[in-house]
C-alpha cells in the first residue's frame, strides 16, 4: 500500500539521482559542457586562486653564464557568494491518496511532476547562465499597461512570477503573474495592472533580484568581477567585438584565432542567437556547402564550426555570438542537487491551509571563470 513515507523514499532514494542527471546535463547544452566541483567552497563562499600571466624563469644563456633569475606565475584570489538555487515539485493530497492500490499510478504523478521540474529548469538555468546575475529579465519601454512592451521577450515565459524596481533600487511591485508573451510584438501581459510602471523600470524574477548565478551578462559586463576591478586587471575583461557585419566564416575564424593568440585559448563551444543562426544556414547554402552537424554531452544535436559545437540558444541576445573556452568554467558548488529535510528527516511538507504536499531541490554554487580574456562575443552581427 502506497504511503508518504514510501513516497519519500521514492523521491529520495529513485529520483533524486536521475533529477540531478537531468538538471546537470539535459536542461542545457552549455552547462553539459562545465565541469561542477565542490573544490574552493569555504563557507557561504567560493574563493579561489586563478593564474594570470606566465611562469617567468625562462631564458637563454652562456654555457658557463648565470641561470634564469625564477619567477612563478601570478595569483589572485576571486571571492563571490554561493547562490541559492530552488526547485519545487508538488504533490495534491488527493492525488496520493487516489494512487495508494497502483504504484504505477504513483510513478506516473511523480513522473509528470519532475517533467515539469525539468522543463521550468531548462528555461531558469539557461536564461542564468547567459544573464547577468541580477535577475533582470528585461525593462519597460512604455507606459503601455497589460500587455506591457519590454526590452527582451525571450526572457519571458507563460507562468512566470515577477516583481518590479524602479531604476534607483526600489521595488514598486511584486508578484505578477505573466499570462501571455507576444514575441512579434515585444509585449508581455500580466494576470493584472503592474504598480508603478515607468519606463525603464526593471522586471525581475520573484525574489531573485541580485543573487542569480555569475553568468555571461555579468562575466562580458563591466565593473568589478569576482571582487577584482577590471581597470587593474586587464584580463578580467573578454574579447568583445562590435562586427556590425554580415555573417562569414572569416569573422568567425578570426575571433578564434585572436583568443588563441592573445589568451592561449581553445574555443570549443560557440553559442549565438536565432538570427545569428539562420545568417551562419544562409552563408553555408549562398556557397552550396553542407553544414556539419554534432552530437554533445546530454545528447544534444546541433551544428558545428570546423569541428565548434555552434548552438542557438534562446538567450543569447539578438545580432550576438558567444565563442568559448568552456574548460576555464567551473560550476562550484557546496553539494549537488538535495532535497531540504525538516528536523525529522521529511522531504515532503504540508503546504501551509492547503490540501497539497511540496518537496524542495536546492543547490547552492555559482559559476566562475578562470580566464575571461579567453572568452570572445561578436554583436551586432547582421544577416545578408
């Protein structure tokens, strides 16, 4: 007979493997490819020690002369704060109880609940590992209300829950429901009137203002990284290039070869928006030539670049191409995904005046990397 212990044994001991495999490796194919540690966490913070430069103790000499005077390479030490990452699943009362003569039954509800999981997780992560860490989906345009016209659709989905800051900090709002996203017309509608709409006032993620993970946006912006200032450490700031261009294979080839040249890097995973897609197909069939086509981790199929993985993700931003060196990235974490327990060992919790039961993943982590100059973005790339 199906119980809420057997259920949690369930969740603990069958699916809380197989939800960590997919979270990591299946929600998107730039976080298949970045290895995740549990080295350099200390505390509530990741700090670590990233080499810059060269090992200086090198040179020629006299047969009988002095040898080079040695000097090691260059540290620093990055410090950033490990972000909390939540999903939940949730379970009706009445659906277990409906369930307690068929574990099938029960398998098939708790298989729909963690496919939901993993589609929510897919949009979620993805949008973080290109964002900048704020948890700014885009800004108003206008003073339009319901559908609102904002700054970037594709961070917007159906179901979303948000709150709105004014451009000095404040928040003027909170929990808005986006009910309908218009991505011809750049407008996204809420289960109701936003307060305090003004133009250029941000729209963020419930709760999630400033303690997002350190993604692209954040690693290709400006300002101090990782604790470090950029105008004292050059390298900290990545190859970025305005082409304002039509697409080629040159434009391509030569931001990988300036990153192997300048920083010693292997790019080997490109990552570019829809637009950028279609100019790369329109480029290969104006010259008649086949696209070549990969096969990355997490089963991922997409084309490739003289061997590149080139993959369209939704978050990249319009005009942009990404051109990496994933090996420098690394996902720190403090453990991987678990389920939060009560005193008592529950994973499943009542939710409070409500017949329904809720079980929490969370993963504490934040994505560092070692060598930014080694990361290139071409933007404002155009389509012939």
């Amino acid at each position: 007979m199906l119980t809420l212990n057997n259920a949690e044994n369930a969740l603990k001991t069958i699916y809380l493997g197989a939800v960590t495999d997919l979270l990591n490796v299946k929600t998107n194919p730039l976080l298949s490819k970045i290895e995740q540690t549990t080295s350099d966490v200390w505390g509530k913070e990741i700090r670590k020690a990233a080499k810059f430069g060269i090992n200086g103790g090198i040179g020629a000499g006299d047969e009988d002369g002095n040898l080079p005077a040695p000097h090691s390479s260059e540290y620093v030490q990055f410090v950033t704060t490990l972000k909390n990452l939540y999903g939940q699943i949730e379970i009706s009362d009445k659906a277990i109880r409906a369930s307690q003569d068929g574990r099938g039954v029960f398998t098939d509800l708790l298989n729909s609940e963690l496919e939901d999981l993993l589609n929510a997780s897919k949009f979620n992560l993805g949008r973080m590992l290109y964002g900048d860490g704020t948890g700014r989906l885009g800004v108003f345009k206008t003073t339009d209300v319901n559908p609102c016209y904002v700054s970037n659709v594709q961070n917007f989905t159906e179901g979303l829950v948000v709150d709105i800051y004014t451009t000095a900090g404040v928040m003027v709002d909170s929990g808005l429901v986006v009910t309908k996203v218009d991505r011809q017309e750049k407008t996204v509608t809420f289960n109701r009137e936003p307060q305090g709409m003004a133009i250029n006032n941000g729209i963020y993620v419930q709760g999630s203002k400033g303690k997002e993970i350190t993604g692209l946006g954040a690693i290709f912006g400006s300002g101090d990284l990782y604790g470090l200032s950029r105008d004292q450490y050059k390298w900290l700031t990545p190859y970025n290039k305005n082409v304002a261009d039509v697409l080629d294979e040159t434009m391509i080839q030569e931001a990988i070869d300036h990153l192997e040249i300048t920083a010693g890097s292997t790019v080997d995973f490109i990552s570019c928006s829809a637009d950028v897609k279609y100019a790369y197909q329109e480029y290969m069939a104006q010259y008649k030539r086949n696209i070549e086509m990969t096969e990355i981790n997490g089963g991922f199929k997409t084309m490739s670049f003289n061997g590149i993985p080139l993959v369209y993700d939704r978050f990249v931003g319009e005009g942009t191409m990404y051109l990496l060196d994933t090996s420098c990235f690394h996902l720190h974490q403090l453990c991987d995904w678990r389920f939060l327990e009560s005193e008592n060992g529950k994973i499943l919790r009542q939710t409070q005046g409500k017949p329904t039961y809720t079980a929490t993943l969370v993963k504490y982590c934040d994505l560092i990397c070692d060598k930014p100059n080694g990361q290139g973005r071409l933007i404002n790339i155009m389509r012939a």
